[in-house]
C-alpha cells in the first residue's frame, strides 16, 4: 500500500482560482498542496492577451500564470502533479483524496478544477483533433500563418481569440449560429475593424473534413435557408462554450442538474469542510478576476474551519 501524504488542505486545481487560494491558506501557515492534472496556470495557459486583470494594460496568459505561480508557492504551498478521481469523507471528517499517483488526506479540501471547452460534437471533430481543429489559438495559431482559419462561436472567447489569430493568420472567418455576436462590444468592435476578419451568420458548422492528416474544409449548414455547403479552411478554432469538470465529484451531492457546484457566499458547499472556487462553481461570471476572488475567500474560509476544529 502506498502512503498517504497528509495536509491541512488540498487544493485540487491549480489554474488561477486553486494558486490564489493556495497563497491565502498557505500565508495563514496551513500546510498545502495543489494537485494538478496539468500544468500550473489552468485556461490562462490557453490565452493569449489578458487585458482586464487589474494591474496591468495587458498581459499574456502563460506570463500571468508564471506570476501568479510564484505568489501562490512563495510561503510553502507545493504543486503535485496527478489526476484527482475520488474524494471521501472518513468518519472523522478528514477528506481522503484519491488520485491516479497516490493518495492524499486533508482536513479541509478546495475545489478549483474550472471547466473545459464544449466539443461540437460533429463528425471529423476528434479524427481532426491536433490536425488543424484546435481549441486554443494561443496554442495553436502559428501553425497556420498564411492560411486561412475558422473560428466557431459569437462569445467573449470566440471573439477575442478570433481577433488574436487575425494577427497571426491570413484570414479569419467567423461561423456563428445567430446573427449577432453576445461578446462584449469592446471585442466585437475590433472584431469588424480588422480587415483580415469575416462573418458567416446563422450558420452551424456540420462536419469537418480533410486527407486524414490535415483538415481542408468545414461543412457548413445555414439555418435559415435550410441549405449546406463546404467552406474551404486549413483550421477550426471551436469556442462554444464550458463544461465543468466535476466528473470525479458528481457522487458528493454538491453539483446542480448540469454538474456545477454549488456554493454558498463563503465557498462552501454543503460538505462540511470541503469548497469550490472558481469557473467550476455555478456563477455569473467566469473569469480569471472572478476566480481568484473565489480563491482567496476560501483560502481564508479553510483557516477558519481548521481553526474551529
Ligand atoms: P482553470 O483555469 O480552468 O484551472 C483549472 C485547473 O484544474 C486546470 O489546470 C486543470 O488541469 C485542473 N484540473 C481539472 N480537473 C482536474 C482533476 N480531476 N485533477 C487534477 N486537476 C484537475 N478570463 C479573463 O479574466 N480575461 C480574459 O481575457 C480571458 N480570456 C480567455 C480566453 C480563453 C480562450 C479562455 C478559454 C478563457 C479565458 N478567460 C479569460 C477565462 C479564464 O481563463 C477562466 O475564467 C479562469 O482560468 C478560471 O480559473 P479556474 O482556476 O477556476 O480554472
């Protein structure tokens, strides 16, 4: 059997919500660690331009998880890589948390495991995975200088990482099933001023089709005249929306009806000792200011209880 590290508190995510919360608890003097499936730094890693964190005009995502890294690990807190698949309540209330490289125990634990992208769900969507369809331009877009790309979706994701492949791509085209965007006007303004960005409405993206190694044209479905056509394009950048990732959680009994956890104004949900913190809660707002309040809140709220034991 394997040993159990033992903490005051585990955080389970480390993206922008879990390392604020790490600082907070780790800077009351609790002894943690944030478990993370992934690279520390969450969807940051996957943005490109961040221009409403407050502080600074602008900064990319990655240098803003490099910070953001450093604050939360600088009074003790440690990062562990590994998968987080169970958590139970023992019978003195600490939390056992199982992961796919070893066993944790806590008194309190933190939630932070955020949302991931909504899959269209289309044939030639996962055959074309990492083959020109793409969720993350960021990650992605230099892949495609010269060529031209679409970008599925009308929201704040869609739109600002539309307008950052313009910079990066020969041509932009915007697939959208309605026919006005609901990002936020700022973005939508520099979305029509780029000359390098064009619009399809009321339009959904039906298949997606290349050689097998390489995607070479949408088919498209116009909602309103009922008809189909093939668009040409060497990528698709799909941003249609999040899901949260509470698989490893839906047994607790704190999710509502679409998987997202419920919390109270303090981070707690309805498990003593346990709280989610941000995209993963059900909220308004998902956003890396949103979160990191969600963080030190219950980075706070852990002390506390800990401290009431
Ligand atoms: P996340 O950042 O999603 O981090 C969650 C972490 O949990 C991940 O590292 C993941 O690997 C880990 N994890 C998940 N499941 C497990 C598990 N079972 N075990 C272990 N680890 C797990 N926000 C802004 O404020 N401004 C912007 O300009 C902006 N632009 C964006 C652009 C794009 C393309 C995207 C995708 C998002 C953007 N956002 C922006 C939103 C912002 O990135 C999120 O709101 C924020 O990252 C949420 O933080 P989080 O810590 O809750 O979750």
């Amino acid at each position: 059997m394997t040993d159990i590290k033992n903490y005051d508190v585990v955080i389970i995510g480390a993206g922008p919500a879990g390392m604020t919360a790490a600082t907070y608890a780790s800077r009351a003097d609790l002894s943690v660690v944030m478990i993370d499936q992934g690279v520390y730094g969450g969807q940051m890693n996957n943005t490109a331009e961040i221009e409403n964190y407050p502080g600074f005009e602008s900064v990319m995502g990655p240098d803003l998880s490099e910070k953001m890294y450093a604050s939360s690990t600088r009074f003790g807190a440690e990062y562990a890589f590994g998968t987080v698949q169970k958590i139970e309540v023992l019978d003195n209330q600490e939390k056992l948390i199982k992961t796919d490289s070893g066993d944790y125990q806590a008194k309190a634990v933190i939630i932070a495991t955020g949302s991931e992208h909504t899959h269209l769900g289309v044939p030639g969507e996962e055959d074309y995975q990492g083959k020109g369809v793409s969720y993350c331009a960021v990650c992605d877009g230099a892949f495609f200088k010269g060529e031209n790309v679409v970008v599925v979706g009308g929201g704040d994701s869609a739109i600002e990482e539309g307008v950052y492949l313009s910079n990066v791509v020969d041509r932009v085209t915007v697939v959208h099933r309605r026919d006005t965007l609901n990002a936020q006007p700022i973005l939508q303004e520099r979305a029509k001023k780029a000359k390098n960005i064009d619009f399809i409405w009321n339009t959904e993206v039906h298949a997606i089709k290349g050689n097998g190694d390489e995607v070479q044209e949408v088919e498209l479905y116009n909602r309103d005249t009922k008809e189909s056509s093939s668009f040409k394009t060497a990528g698709v950048f799909i941003y249609i929306g999040l899901k949260p990732n509470t698989e490893a959680f839906l047994d607790l009994g704190i999710t509502d009806d679409k998987g997202w956890i419920i919390t109270n104004d303090k981070m707690a949900t309805s498990l003593p000792g346990v709280y989610a913190v941000g995209d993963v809660r059900q909220k308004e707002l998902r956003q890396i200011t949103t979160a990191v309040g969600d963080g030190g809140l219950a980075g706070q709220e852990a002390y506390n209880y800990i401290a009431s034991l």
